[in-house]
C-alpha cells in the first residue's frame, strides 16, 4: 500500500532492498540520509506510506527522523533497520514513535510478513475511517464529518485516530499508550483526553464508548 520510502546510507543495503521490494511488487524509493528525504517535503496524509529507516544514520539520527516523521504523519507505517539487536536499540525506536524494528540482515520471509501485517492494518483504519465517513487531516489535528469540521489536541488526535483503526474492536488503555508512542502519556491522562474528546466528537455525531473492564472504542451516536 502506498510507496516504501528506504533511509539507509549503506548504498548497497538500499539498493538491494529495494530490488526485493520491487521484486515483490512493491514501489520503493532510496535516500541516504534523513536530510536528502526531509528536502522533499513528501508529507502527505491523504497517501500513507511505509517508512523503512536506519536507526544509525549519519546527521539526523534515524531515531531523531522518526520523531519528526511521525509528529508530521500519524498514519504511515515506520519500520526501524538496525544491526545492532540490543533491548536499548529496540527500546530507542518504540520510544521513537516507529511501529517496529527490524534486524539486519533480515530473514525475507518475516520481513515480508510484517509487511504484510503492517498494510492490514492500515486498510483496516482506512476502511473504518471510510465506513464512519470521517476525513483526518493530521498537520491540522482535525476530523471532519458531514461537513463538520472539528480541532483536537495533537494528543486527542492521536487517541482518535489509534481508535479509528477497527470499529469494531475494544482498546484497553495500554492498547492506546502503546498505539499512540508516547511514552509521557499515564492511564490517568488517556482518561483525561477520552473525557475531552467525548466532548469535542458529539458536534460529529460521534461518541466514545466505555466498555466496563475491557476499555474504549468509538461509535457512530
């Protein structure tokens, strides 16, 4: 889904994942280092991407890449590459804001498979956005339905839109802290938001549901 945009400055590690990725039918694109891509301003929500960054880039760390990608597109799936499989270097990443870590040299198989995992999930979100006819617009922090347009919080976005990604399904407040990456965030200040947001989502005739014991999940009211 989307394009898979590699930030690696090993040149022959690039090149050669990005033959894999277009072996397997996949559009891919190469930068070596963070500044090469950030000059490109490819930020676009309407158009989810899959990120595929070295943790260990020259200038701008892959980490500290992350952080801003991720501050800039709540959506698209980071993945971090590294050779260095430490419980630090797995921790740095999460902490980060990227989805998941991934060792160099890669098994093909698993890497494939998580992949696959990754673009599930965000079909799933994107379906489910569709499903409640709901636009986000994540520079803004805005959801807009029916022509109702309404601004939150870059937190309160972030709870919403990790909600949004199954209808269907119930997310306990450790779901949401994990979900959203941000290691500032305590069950008290995800209650705190959840009230907030309940507030701000009835002009969408949208509401947040409680589901005694288990946790929260958004419906239409």
């Amino acid at each position: 889904m989307g394009e898979y945009i590699i930030i690696d400055d090993d040149k022959k590690f690039a090149a050669e994942l990005k033959s894999f990725l277009e072996f397997n039918q996949f559009v891919a694109k190469v930068y070596n280092t963070a500044e090469d891509y950030l000059l490109t301003k490819s930020f676009d929500p309407n158009q989810p991407k899959t990120y595929l960054v070295d943790l260990n880039l020259p200038g701008l760390s892959g980490s500290e890449l992350v952080k801003v990608l991720r501050f800039k597109d709540k959506f698209s799936t980071i993945f971090m590459l590294s050779g260095d499989n430490s419980s630090e270097s797995l921790l740095q990443c999460l902490e980060a804001g990227a989805d998941d870590y991934i060792s160099k040299p890669f098994n093909p198989d698993h890497f494939l498979l998580k992949l696959q995992n990754a673009n599930s999930k965000l079909y799933r979100f994107l379906q489910s956005s569709l499903a409640f006819g709901i636009k986000l617009f994540p520079e803004g922090h805005m959801l807009c339905r029916d022509g109702n347009k309404i601004q939150l919080t870059q937190k309160e976005f972030g709870v919403a839109s990790f909600l949004l990604q199954d209808q269907d399904k119930v997310y306990s407040r450790n779901d949401i802290i994990s979900g959203i990456g941000d290691e500032g965030v305590t069950d008290r200040t995800i209650d705190v938001h959840i009230c907030s947001l309940r507030k701000k989502i009835k002009c969408l005739n949208l509401q947040v549901q409680t589901v005694r014991g288990k946790g929260y999940r958004i419906e239409v009211a």
